[in-house]
C-alpha cells in the first residue's frame, strides 16, 4: 500500500537503513507485538515499539500504577496513580504515535487464557516480574509455536534469550522455578531503574529484528550483563532434547499456573534481645 507522506518523514531514519528501508518499515506497520507486563521491561518495549512504528501492540497487565513503580516504569507518570497500567500505557503509545492501534488486556497472564492471548501476535515480550509467570510465557510460546523474547533483571544484572520455534527455550536452561528462599524479587533486593531499560530495550530490539528478519536475535544464546562493571557476556545454550516442554517427548503438555517462590529477607531478631 505504500507509506503516506507523513510516514515517509516519521520513520526516516530507518527507511535510510539499507537492512531495514521501506520494505522493512512496512513490515513493522503490519506486524503485531504482545507485551506481557508493562513495568520495568515492558514500558520501554511499549515505547520504542510504538516510535518504530509497530503496527499493533498488545498489552497485559491486571495491575495498577503504584508510587514505587515511577523508579523505573517510565510509561507511568505521577498522575497515573492508581490507574490500570495497561490504560495508562496506551495513553501514552497514543501519543507517540497514531499510527499504532493497542490491544489492552487489563488482566494477569493466566494458564487458562495466554494461549488465545499469544496466538493474535506475530512475537511476544516478557516483560513480567516473578518466575511463575516466566515459566507460563515461555511455555505457551512453546505450545503455540510463538517467537518471545525472555528477560529477567534484579540488583544491575540482566539476562535475556530469543525463543523460537526448534530453538532452545527457558526450560532448556532452568528446567523449573527456583527453591523458595533461593532468588528474591526486586521488590525484596532492589533493582536499579536504568537497568529495566538497558534489557527492555534489547528485547524490543529483537521484537523488531524478528519482525523485519534481519540481524542474528538471541537464539541459542543468552545475553547477560551486570551494570557496575558494565560488562557483557554471552553464553552459548542448546537446545535439550530432555526438555520437559520443547524436547523430544514433552512432559509438560498443558499449561498451569504456579505458585510464587517466595524469599523470606527477614533479618532475624538478635537473640541476645
């Protein structure tokens, strides 16, 4: 159908990539990405998904914008206090750009309805914050043979995989969630803010990647990097055939949520009180 004029001149600093150009523009206005979680990792996906000029983006999320997110959460404004994240992030999609039609879903991820939530999209971004819905994303992916980019950040480490179809997944590395009282959550060790962008920013940039095939995303590789050394190191996986969801004989063959493995950082008393 062509770009309008206007679009000529919005998305000018792609189309003079020779990798990307008008071909690839397009292919970003007619392809459709799913964010699950718009916090820390999915505010600046939803953002520079929409500057790029992605046609639709989804939005999942049953929460609500707290004091404590504005840190990192860069979607969410001051007045967005208490107001649903998914509306408080399309407003702002909206904005940047009108030629983005958003999808919200103001509910949480569940067993019950991620399948019919991942199969309208072309890829998806995981942009959550706690394993069990980690380990649900990446198994519906698997399942429906759906492309996603997995990222998990805490203190000023990142950590991020591609996912697609024959390639290694997030059980191929950590075959389940971890012990209780092994990992805390950020909300328990903190995270830095800038962190949240550093890795959300690399999955959009593999969200688009995939959309206009070109570049090498993430497959059968895991990128991560700690902040205060600033250093960055990627780690060879493959795909294991004993894999529970994407190996030869699959055990997990239906989805089911999980219960968060909570880390008790409770210092304890002295006993000498």
């Amino acid at each position: 159908m062509g770009l309008s004029e206007s679009q000529t001149e919005r998305y000018s600093r792609h189309i003079i990539l020779k990798d990307i150009g008008v071909e690839g523009q397009e292919k970003l206005l007619n392809g459709k990405v799913l964010i699950i979680g718009t916090g820390g990792l999915g505010s600046p996906a939803a953002l520079y998904l929409a500057a790029a000029g992605v046609g639709t983006i989804g939005l999942v999320d049953g929460d609500t914008v707290d004091l404590s997110n504005l840190q990192r959460q860069i979607i969410h404004f001051t007045p967005d206090l208490e107001r649903p994240k998914v509306e408080s992030a399309a407003e702002k999609i909206n904005q940047i750009n009108p030629d983005v039609t958003v999808n919200s879903h103001n509910k949480f991820a569940k067993a019950e309805n991620i399948l019919g939530l991942v199969m309208e999209y072309d890829f998806v971004i995981d942009g959550t914050d706690n394993f069990p819905a980690k380990f649900l994303i990446n198994d519906a992916c698997v399942m429906a043979e759906k492309p996603y980019s997995h990222g998990g950040i805490l203190k000023f480490d990142g950590q991020t995989l591609t996912y697609k179809p024959g390639s290694a997944c997030l059980r191929c590395v950590f075959e389940d969630l971890p012990p209780k009282n092994t990992v805390p959550t950020c909300s328990q060790a903190g995270v830095l803010g800038a962190v949240a962008g550093m890795l959300g920013t690399i999955q959009t940039a593999e969200a688009i990647k995939y959309i206009t095939g070109v570049g090498n995303l993430l497959e059968n590789r895991m990128l991560t990097f700690n902040a205060l050394a600033m250093e960055f190191m990627t780690i060879n996986i493959k795909r294991n055939s004993g894999c529970p969801v994407c190996g030869t004989t699959p055990v997990i063959t239906e989805l089911q949520d999980y219960e968060q493995p909570v880390c008790d950082l409770i210092q304890k008393k002295n006993p000498m009180e």
